[in-house]
C-alpha cells in the first residue's frame, strides 16, 4: 500500500511540473460538448491535423507537444514529455501534438450552392469516426457542405476532429432541425437517400446537384425525411452482410455523383 | 479512505456473485491476440451478432448476457446483470450479450476463387475497425476472400469482431506473407492497387476478377507489392483532403468492381 501511495506521488509530482493543474483540467473537460461550448475551444492531436487546421484559417490558442520545431514560432507552443501528453490525449494511441483552438462561429447554409453542386447531409450519425470519416469524404469529393441533425455526434468531439484529418477546417459544418429544413426547402433541390429498397445506383440517372442523406448507423434515414426524398438510391449487394458502414455507403454514394457524365462504362 | 475501501469490497461482493474468477479472467485475457491462440478462443458481443455468428457454423462455448431469451436454449447461457456485463465488455456502450466463441481452424487461400471472382488484400491495415468493416464490404459484395499481410490486425480482436456485425463467419479470411505470396501469384490473376497517382476510375476498364491490395492507413501500399500490381487506381477527388479513408476506398473500388458491363453511365 505504501509502495503504491509513494508511486503515486511520485507520479503527481513529475506530472504537475510539466503542466498546470488549469490546462489539464480545461483540456480534460473539452471532451464534453457542454463544456466546448462554454470556453468556446475544442482539441485536435497530431501536427499533421494541427498544421492542417491552423493553414484552414482556424485560430490555434496553445500547443503542448513533443517536438516544439513542427510549429510556426508564432503559436503559444509548451514543450511537455511524452508522459504528460499521453495523460492529455483522447487517443489511444497519442501522437506528437495536442492543441486547444477557437471554436469557430456558427455558420449558415449556403442554399445557392446545394442548387448548384452537392451537399451532404447526416441525419442522427452518432459514432464519432463515421462523422469525421464522413467530413474527409466530403473534402475529398469537393463538397463544401454537411448539414447535421441535432442528434448528430458533435464536429468537435475529439474523435470526430481526429478522423477528420483536417477537412474539418475545410468543409462548413452546420446543425439544424433537419427534418424541419428539409421539409421547408424540399422543392428547392433533389433529396436523395440511401436506402435499403431504393433505386440501384448502377441503372439510376443521378442529379448532377442536390442533397444526400445519410442516416443513422441501427435505424437508417428517418421515415419523415425518407418520405420527402425525391430519390431513394440502393447500392445493390449480393452477398450477406445486413447493411454497409454509413462512411463507406457515403463514399460509395460521392463517388456515384462525381462520375463524368462521359466517362466510359468499366 | 474507509468509504473509498467500503464501496471497493462491496462492488467486488456484488461482482464475484454474478462471474466466476476464472470467467473473467478468461475472457479479459481474450484482448490480446497471444491468449486468444492460447485458449483457442475470441469474443463477440450483442445479441445480432452472436447469433449470425452462430447460424454462420461458429461454435459458441458460453454466452452471459442481461436476457437469456435472445439465444437458442441449446447453448450454455448465463444470466447477468447490466453492470457485470459492462465489466467484462470491451465495448464503450456494452451490448446485451458477449459470448465466447471457438477460434475456427486456419484456412487456405482458394486460388481459383480468385481466378474467377475477386478477392481482397489488406496490406497493414492497422486500425480494428477498418478491418472490420472491410470484412463487412466483402461480404455486401459477396467477396468470398480477404486475405490479410501477417501484420494487419487480428481479426478476432474484439473490436474487429464487432465492426464486421457478423460477416466474420461469412468471409474467409487468411494471414500470409502478403508480399511473398503476391509475388509467386502474380502471373495467376490482375492485381489492382488503391494508389494516388494511379489510373482514374471513372476512365478505366477494369477486369473481371482478380486481387484488390488495400494499403496502410499511413503509409498506403507497400513499394514491393505496388512494383508486382497490374494496375495502379485513383478515385480522383477534386476538394484538398490528402487521402481517403481504406475501409472507404475499398467501398467505392468494390462498388466499381461490381459495376455490371451493361449498366447505362450515370
């Protein structure tokens, strides 16, 4: 028990010098929405993402690393071992960096442009890596919208941050009432769905615009907005599995609408 | 201190009269890849997946679970509550069963499968819940074979088990040197890697069957088996995210190997 008190001391101590009780207590708390909302800053990790979101515009307020040469000398960057910052990752696997940014302000849907090009948008996505590897797609395939349910996972949750990898400087985020949006302004563009029953995406004409709506990972796009999609799209299988991985479906479903209109049949 | 040591001993009363000592150690020992080939066996967790595990050939030793009446009454079942089994789960957000399976025997790679169909390679693939969910893509695309580089996850890790939501049983999926193997195989089929750089997608006539190598989710392909591929494919993208996730691109690659001939352009 002794032996155990000591370690533990030993522990605190060699801790606390590298940080301060504040930024551990700040950092720790950001994994909880309420509190990203209330000291308006979120975390992302890895320099690679760090370097990325600062080059999106994105306003870098500390960086607590490693390695203190991977960063622009303007940044407030605290050299720390990589004791403490495996204390202060989300990760399982820490990397070199953690960095506290400014949550951005919040952004409004750009209609012209789901009129004009595509836009994603996720109805109840809840598993963290399923929205941020939703978020790299979108960045992948140029598409410069996602619009949320407010049930959707938070953009800045840790996890989603760090499977974004970087696109979350990229591509504009926003939640509403999706169901309520969508039934204001179904008839300004094609609402299309992927859905178990739909239309086979390789038989399908596709818009050349509109929205795509991903839904839930157990239960799919809700029945509501279901009903007023103006299309509902199948990627056919033929062997087993139930359903596919919400990201990937997504992925299937951009690359789908991003084939030139010209290209040849494989 | 005595409220601290108090509460201690009553969660271990409350917990060792639910889970025999044995039990727990089994199945926490079933983490690492060591202690599964040891004891011959791996876990699944959640009613769904038990039972397509189950009616997919598996042989399942013992299931604990909150509620008996999921499961056929010919296995051995034990009866647990939420918080014994949120202890033993390796889930975030435990299921309503986790259940012990036999490890099936290793299997051999059908080479004529691949001669006639296509299969999948993972090359490295590190992250569980990539390899699971390209196990499930196989599967929804009625891919008999994954077969996997000796240092890519272990797909009994619980966390593979889980992302797979059952097409474990369904699919084959064998470790071999993957570098060596392609190199004596390769005069046998095509072999397509996911490359930046590579041939466009969209433009490609793509072969009728033949090996998909996916790559590191860092580093991508390796040099050798990139220098033995057939063909080299890009999924162009036109936003600035550096890469695509590899249980998405082997989405969207699966989805355009499976493109039928005759299917009119988009």
């Amino acid at each position: 028990m002794v032996m155990i008190f000591k370690g533990f001391v030993r522990f605190v101590c060699q801790f606390s010098t590298m940080l301060s009780k504040n930024d551990i207590k700040l950092i720790r708390s950001l994994e909880q929405v309420k509190f990203r909302k209330k000291h308006a800053q979120f975390v992302a990790e890895g320099s690679k993402v760090i370097n990325e979101l600062i080059g999106s515009g994105l306003s870098c307020r500390k960086i607590f690393t490693t390695n203190e040469t991977l960063f622009d000398s303007s940044i407030d960057v605290q050299k720390i071992n990589a004791k403490a910052l495996n204390q202060l990752s989300f990760l399982s696997h820490p990397k070199d960096a953690l960095a506290l940014f400014d949550l951005p302000a919040r952004s409004s849907i750009d209609l012209n442009q789901i009129k004009q090009d595509f836009a994603l948008a996720c109805d109840c996505i809840q598993d963290p890596g399923n929205l941020g590897t939703i978020l790299r797609i979108a960045d992948w395939f140029g598409i410069k919208q996602v619009i949320c349910s407010e049930d959707t996972a938070d953009v800045y949750n840790p996890k989603v941050v760090q499977s974004t990898m970087g696109s979350i400087g990229r591509v504009n985020v926003v939640y509403v009432n999706l169901t309520g949006w969508i039934e204001e302004n179904k008839a300004e563009f094609p609402i299309m769905v992927a859905a178990l029953g739909g239309d086979n995406i390789y038989e399908s004409s596709l818009p050349s615009s509109g929205l795509i709506v991903l839904g839930n990972e157990a239960r799919g796009v809700s029945k509501e907005i279901v009903s007023n999609a103006t299309r509902r799209l199948l990627i056919p299988g033929t062997g087993k599995a139930e359903s596919l991985n919400v990201a990937v479906s997504a992925g299937i479903l951009c690359a789908e609408v991003r084939r030139p209109k010209s290209s040849p049949q494989t």
